[in-house]
C-alpha cells in the first residue's frame, strides 16, 4: 500500500475510533498486516491508519520496539492518559513527509492505553523511545504530524 503523504486532507484531522465488536470480529485483521508491511518495507518505526489513507484511529509500530517493550504492536483508539513533565527534543522525521526531518520536544514517560487486536483493553507506561513513537503515532490519529508541532 502506498503512503498518503502531505498535504492529503485524511493526515489533517482527528481519526474516526474503531469499534470493539469490529475488532473482535477481525474486520481490520488485514489492514494491521498491511500496515505493518508497509511500516517496514517504508522502514519506518511506526505507521497510522490514516498514513495508508484509512480514516481509522489503529497504528502499529516496530516488532522489535514492541518486543523490547513487551508491548503489542497493533493498537486501535489509543490515548495517552499522562505525560511528564521531563522532555527531551530528538530529530524525528515522517513517512507522510519525506525528507523533512525536525527536533520535536517529547515527553520522556507517558501513561498509555488503548486496544489491543484481539479487543482487549490495555494500559501501560512507556519512556524513551517507545513512548516517543506512541507519541507521534498518537498525534497522526489526532490529525498532528511532525510538521504542526515544529511550527
């Protein structure tokens, strides 16, 4: 599949949540396999539905990221419930912007929860570079990218 990239109004606005019964149901089993493809064969870290033009409130993120986290890879209406007051600013660039690349103050620890694939509901804490990629996932489903925050 191929990335929507900017100026694509689908980047530009708060996704649509995605319900329970729908996950459960394994109606968007295919798009995470897609999206996590796509993530990887784009070399990416992380990918929201919306980067593969789908209105939906789903990313997924890097197996070894998720892993090394002991976090799950897909989440669907996630939200981060609590960020610290200790940033750091990293350079993060963007599949939906190629070639911009920007330092983005981030918070060090979130409070994370959302959905997992099989419908569950989860909750956790994040830091460092696991939380900055749920961060920016984060804010492409709120309709941010990398380029709002820099301005």
């Amino acid at each position: 599949m191929e990335i929507t990239t900017l100026p694509n109004q689908v980047l530009g606005h708060k996704t649509k949540p995605v319900p329970v019964e729908e996950i459960k149901a394994g109606k968007y089993a295919q798009l995470v396999l897609d999206m996590k493809k796509s993530m990887i064969d784009n070399i990416g870290v992380g990918l929201a539905a919306n980067q593969l033009g789908q209105d939906l409130s789903i990313f997924v993120i890097d197996p070894k990221v998720a892993l090394a986290g002991k976090v799950p890879e897909a989440y669907f209406n996630p939200e981060i419930t609590e960020y610290s007051d200790e940033t750091d600013d990293v350079e993060e660039g963007c599949l939906s912007i190629p070639g911009f690349y920007v330092e983005i103050p981030r918070s060090k620890k979130i409070k994370f929860k959302a959905i997992d694939e099989t419908g569950k509901k989860i909750k956790f804490k994040a830091r460092g570079f696991l939380a900055r990629i749920l961060q920016h996932e984060t804010d492409h489903l709120n309709g941010a990218t990398i380029k709002d925050r820099s301005a």
